[in-house]
C-alpha cells in the first residue's frame, strides 16, 4: 500500500486527530494531534508492519515562516522493512505545556531518542523510565537546540567550578 | 551500616554486595570516550548503563547557522572512520531536499569511495574486535590492507580521515588512471587477504568461545532495539538500505546482502566478513563500469567553481580578491523536509533536513547508528560478564563521535 493511502486510512480510523497531511519530494508526512500518539503509532505498527523507527527528533518552529500549527513538533519517522514504506508522523506540541506520551513501550531504542530530543529541546516524555539529560551534563541550564538558545555564549559551565576542586582534591593521593 | 566511600565512589561493604564501577571513559576496549557505569555481582553485571556526551560538539546546532556546503565538513566527523560514506549520506539527503541532479560518473565514483569506507571501517572494526578479544595479530594484518585504502584516499582527495570529498551535486575530484590501476590491484589481492583472517580467527578455539554464543540478539528484539546495520542482519533481519531504498548508483550493482541466524558475536562477525567480499564485487564492478562525463551536476549551488560559465563570483571587499563568498541565501530552494538514510559501515545514517527556503538548514537531525546501539547496550549487557561486554561493545561496532555529533 502506497504511504499516502497508508495516511488516509489513519484519517478515517482517527479522524480528530489528523490535522493534515503532506508530500513533499516524494514523502509523506502525517500532522497528529498529541494525544493519541502512541494509539496512532501502534495501528501503524500492527496493521501495517510499520515496525522499524527510523528516527525520533524535535523540531522548534519559533523562526519559521508560514507555518501553522505549535511551536513543537515531534517527528517519528516509521519504516516497514517488509512492505518497505515510509511513513513520517509529526505530533503538534504546545510551548504552554510541552509535553507528549512515551512511545517507549513500542520501542525500547526510543528510550534514548527520547532523552535526546528532552535534552536538546526540553520536551517532556510522559511514562518515560528515565526522562535525564544525556548528550550534556545533568545539571545545564537551558536547551540547546531551541531556537531562542543561542549558538555563541560567555557563560561558563557550572560543574566547571567543581571539578576544579576535584582536581585539587585529587593532587593529594599523587595521581 | 554506613557505606564505605572513597572519593565519592561507593565501594561494597557488605550490606549491599553491589560493587559499582565506572569503566571508562578512557578504557581503550571502549572505543573512544564511551563509559559504562556498572552494578556488579562478583563478575556478572546487574546492571548497565552506559553514559554518552563527552564529544558532543552541537553538530545540528551548528549545522542551522551554516550554509548546506560548509556542512559537508562536520559530517567527517561524525564517523571519523568512514568520512566517505557520510559526506555521501549528507550529499544524498541534501540533494533530495534540494532536487539537485548528479551525474552518472559522480554516483558511480560516490558508491567506489563508499564501498572503500565501508572496508577499510571493517577492517578497523576486525582489528580492534580481535585485538579487545585478544587476537593481536589480526590487528597488525588489517591495518596493512587499511593503509592502501587511505593512501588511495589521500590521492583522490588530499586527506586520509577527514576527506570532505562529496560535494552537492557531485564530488571534487575526478578519479584518475593510477588511482584505478591501484584499486584493481587492491581488488585483485583483497579475496586473499580476507582468507588470510579467516585462517587466523575463524576456526580459533579461543575466537569461538569468546564470540559464539555471546551478546545473543533475537530478531524481533533487535528491531526493537533499533538496530541496523550488521549488528541487525546479524539477527537475520535482511534490512539494508543499499537494496531497500537505493541511493547513488546501488541499484545497477549487483550484490548480495548477507545475513545472520543466530544473532550472537560470531554472527554479526561472519556477516561484516562476508561483507568485506561484497563489497570487493562491487569495487570491481565499478571499476569495470565506471561511466565517463562531468563529475559535477550543472546546477550545484554553493559550491563556486572560477571555471563555471554563466554564473558571477561575489568577491569578498575586505578579504581582497582571494576569498570567494560561499554564501549563498538565495531564496530558491523549497520550503519542506525530508528523511534520507544511507547505510554506512556502521548502520543507517538518516539526515532529517527542514529546509525554509534559506540557503541554510532550518533544522538537520541526525540519525546516528552507533547512538542507538549504545542504547541498546544497556539491554543486551544485562547479565552477562564483563569480558564479554568488550566483546558485545566490540561486535556493536561503535564511534563515539558519531553516538555523540
């Protein structure tokens, strides 16, 4: 089955919460409302053998001209090795409360995808196991890859402090 | 009882005979600056939880403030051992958002450097999983046959790691006779080569009881973990790009993929070794096929070339006449987005791209394999021993540069 008849069958069986549906070179993209997103991905994954995630990542559109819809998306790209379709769904996060359900029970490899996009983009991953930051220290401040974070700071990173005095606690046993 | 603390680190004391240890960051069986936080019982581990960040360099961060052919450099290093085959997957996913053509010439030379990476990543991949499981040998062999293949990649573009060799729209330098006349002789001795590690490791009695059996992954349980790449045909899956979705020219090669049963060390292993074979065919049908014509497609952008008619140079007033401006924010590229993977030597690398009709990315994700393989070492390390989660970090195949961009 083509994608795009793969995105309309989604419309008629959650006609609520799809809120679009685009091509774009080829690809198809799905715009789903938040909440019933683990719903929606587990029909792709057992009607239509959906059952291999590509990628999961966050988006910020706070720049972004013309565009409709949250200032977050998250984007779950799904593949099916045996019907060798791809599928991308991209779920509408509000800034007021930025958050969406786990998809963890789908996918153990999500796990990490969605400490990731929590990391970078400060989405919160509801029944997640262990929500923590994981490419920079637990204790930064701010998201990096939310538009209003800047690329260039001067601000130093606080366990910098701290691990100085490591470093001088450690001179006494010679290392 | 109080717990007994030196330097902050929990030691076992009796009341909880957990013993905690941090195997890394600069173990060497880690790959790079990977660590592993241990919950020990004597040697087998409770628990395992691997701990990445320590090359995060902000790539996709980055990546939103600089033009789509300034990219090209920070996908070197990302697997800074297979540099080739991700300038490709960059150029592939870049190309596909932009609708820009590439000839034929250009593809067939992009697949000939892909399938060299692909080697020579194996090869460093053999050396370093035989040389952690303790074959030293193997790995003085493999860096022999390493050595031709980045010297053929300092000829073909100045640079044995770092290559930036792809460009949009095609690549950057044209292949020449000599470089041929090597890689056929390259082909030629290869087949022998690889039967040369098979006497060392194959049969091994120590090899075998070190990889058989060891870090077994179902199928279902690794698409589950979201494991591509040899680490997921290992399992018998039969997913690779390369066939599924074919990039460049894969799909006027001919070439098998092989696939694992039983999904243990030694699977994954037999799989990369068979690969090694594939992949000399398809050298060899490129050179073979190699199509003449232009190298580069007649409407790359970015990329300024003096001898490009029809097109004026922007010459930057401070810098005098030297430097040509890159820059290009031309508001021609459509606004939308794509998901391209490509298989590298080390799973699938996926570039999500938004573009906003800027001459730079709105946003680049990147899908890196070795991200989620160590992900899921985290479930595949549960219970087993210590020696043997070097060997399950070894068969994962991983690259801390790209696991952390």
């Amino acid at each position: 089955m083509e994608p795009i008849r793969i995105a309309a069958q989604l419309e008629e069986k959650f006609p609520d919460s799809i809120l679009g549906i685009m091509e774009h070179r080829g690809q198809v993209t799905t715009s789903v409302a938040r909440t019933p997103i683990v719903e929606i991905i587990q029909f792709l994954k057992t009607e239509h053998q959906m059952n291999h995630l590509n990628c999961l990542c966050g988006v910020d559109n706070l720049h972004r001209t013309a565009h409709v819809g949250e200032r977050f998306e998250v984007i779950y790209q799904l593949y099916s090795i045996e019907n060798r379709i791809l599928l991308r769904l991209k779920a509408q996060v509000p800034e007021a409360e930025p958050a969406i359900d786990s998809i963890c029970g789908l996918w153990t490899g999500a796990n990490w995808l969605e400490r990731e996009t929590y990391d970078l983009f400060g989405i919160i991953f509801n029944n997640h196991p262990n929500l923590k930051r994981i490419l920079t220290p637990d204790d930064w401040q701010g998201h990096p890859l939310r538009k209003d974070y800047a690329l260039k700071g001067d601000q130093e990173w606080s366990g910098f402090e701290q691990l100085k005095e490591k470093a001088a606690q450690l001179k006494q046993f010679e290392f | 009882m109080t717990k007994t603390t030196i330097l902050d680190v929990q030691v076992a004391d009796g009341a909880d005979d957990k013993y905690r240890l941090k195997m890394g960051p600069q173990h060497p069986a880690t790959h790079g600056v990977l660590r592993v936080d241990l919950e020990l019982d004597g040697e087998t581990i409770d628990k395992c939880d691997p701990q990445v960040g320590y090359l995060h360099r902000g790539f996709e961060k980055l990546a939103e403030h600089r033009t789509y052919a300034q990219n090209i450099v920070l996908t070197d290093r990302l697997d800074y051992i297979s540099a080739m085959a991700n300038n490709v997957g960059y150029c592939v996913a870049v190309e596909k958002l932009l609708a820009i053509e590439v000839p034929p010439r250009a593809q067939f030379i992009r697949v000939m450097v892909c399938e060299m990476a692909r080697i020579s990543s194996h090869l460093l991949w053999l050396a370093t999983h035989a040389l952690d499981i303790g074959a030293m040998t193997v790995f003085l062999y493999c860096f022999r046959e390493r050595e031709v293949l980045l010297e053929l990649f300092a000829e073909l573009c100045g640079s044995r790691l770092t290559n930036t060799y792809t460009r949009l729209g095609g690549v950057r330098q044209d292949v020449t006779h000599s470089i041929m006349l090597k890689l056929q002789r390259f082909v030629d001795e290869f087949p022998g080569h690889i039967a040369e590690y098979e006497t060392l490791i194959d049969t091994n009695r120590i090899w075998l009881k070190r990889t058989i059996g060891i870090g077994q992954i179902s199928a279902d349980k690794a698409v589950d973990l979201c494991l591509t790449g040899p680490s997921l045909r290992g399992s018998g899956v039969a997913y690779d790009i390369r066939q599924h979705i074919p990039y460049a020219a894969y799909n006027q090669m001919d070439f098998e993929v092989p696939v694992g049963e039983t999904g243990d060390t030694y699977a994954r292993y037999r799989c990369r070794m068979e690969e090694f074979r594939q992949s000399n065919t398809i050298l060899r049908q490129c050179i073979e096929r190699m199509p003449p014509g232009p190298i580069l497609g007649k409407d790359a952008p970015d990329l300024i070339m003096p001898a490009k008619p029809g097109r004026k140079l922007e010459f930057d007033a401070v810098a005098g006449n030297a430097l040509i401006k890159l820059i290009d924010n031309r508001d021609l590229y459509m606004a939308g987005d794509v998901y391209v993977a490509t298989e590298v030597p080390k799973g699938e690398l996926g570039f999500y791209f938004i573009s906003d009709g800027m001459g730079r990315p709105y946003r680049m994700h990147i899908r890196s394999p070795s991200f989620l393989h160590i992900g899921a070492l985290a479930t595949i390390g549960q219970g087993v021993m210590i020696a043997d989660l070097i060997a399950i970090i070894g068969t994962l195949d991983v690259v801390l540069g790209e696991c952390d961009r």
